[in-house]
C-alpha cells in the first residue's frame, strides 16, 4: 500500500512541477524573479484566456520577497503585487515577435505568480529569446508609509529587464497537465 501511495506521488507531482526555468533574478530591496516556461493548463475565465487547446505555453513570473536579507517586517517568500510585467517572444529563426502583459494568477501549484499562456511566434521546435520587461506599481497602486520612504525608497525599484536566448520550449509545448 505504501509503495502504491508513493507512485501516486510521484506519478502526479512531476506532472504538475515540470517547468523550464528560463532564470532566477534578484534586485533590491530582496525581491526575487523566477521566470518559467510552463505547461498550458485551462484558466479562469476562459473568455480573457487562451483556450488550452491553443496554447503551447503558459509564460510565468513567480515574484516573491527573498528568503534572507530582506526589509524588516517584509514576510520571506510573499508574493509581490501590483507590478507591471510584460514578455516579448521572438522566433530567433524569423524574428516574429508577441508581446504579452503577465497577469496575476493563483493555482496550487506556484500560488500567486503572474503568467499568460500564449502561441509561440513559430513552431515549437525552433529557438526563442524571451524578453522580460517589469514596472514597479503605479503611484495610483501603491503608496508608502514614512519609515519605508526614509529606509528605502518612494519607488519600489525602478523599470528592470531580463533577456533569455536561445530557449528551448518543444517538451514543456509537448507537455499536458491532463
């Protein structure tokens, strides 16, 4: 029974973790990216998603607070809001390009991240650069108290990207949750 128990386990788990990590970034104040190339998966609500049967991939951004040398009273590994993120896909082969805004989503898997499934610009067995472009909140979004201004700052971190090149998205496109 345990032996059944743990196949289960593991069956499902590596299904629903399988994600190309596109790469890990940090910037101050202890904010950390982790961007993916996901499995699609059906999102909520359908009418302002990409059906799943057309997607290839589902782009993420997790954001959290770091683990470790962080803000007083900033809770290690919570979700950062309000942030402004796009990515911009290009077809290294024919330079087709789709830029996408990153959405806030929430699953059980990752929790709060923001993603986008998206169609490749190109088949799935060609190389991409993506590119990520993330805002910090808008002044309307996100204001700050007195101690935070006076430690750090009255902007949470100035406009910052990330370019990966040569990613390779044929087995997470290949990929189903289902």
């Amino acid at each position: 029974m345990r032996l059944l128990i743990y196949l289960i386990i593991i069956s499902t788990s590596n299904v629903f973790s399988q994600e190309l990590v596109l790469g890990e970034e940090r910037i101050e104040p202890g904010i950390v990216f982790i961007f993916e190339g996901a499995i699609k998966d059906k999102v909520f609500p359908t009418s302002l998603n990409l059906e799943e049967k057309h997607t290839d991939v589902h782009i993420e951004a997790r954001v959290n607070w770091d683990s470790n040398n962080l803000p007083v009273g900033t809770p290690p590994g919570g979700f950062i809001p309000y942030l402004k993120m796009s990515a911009i896909i290009t077809n290294q082969k024919t330079n087709d390009k789709i830029l996408v805004d990153l959405i806030p989503h929430i699953n059980l898997i990752d929790n709060f991240h923001y993603a986008k499934n998206i169609s490749l610009p190109g088949d799935i067995d060609e190389r991409y650069s993506v590119k990520f472009v993330v805002r910090p909140p808008e002044m309307t979004t996100l204001y700050f108290h007195k101690d935070w201004a006076e430690s750090y700052s009255k902007n949470l971190f100035d406009e910052v990207s990330f370019e990966y090149v040569d990613v390779d998205f044929k087995e997470i496109a290949n990929s189903s949750r289902n």
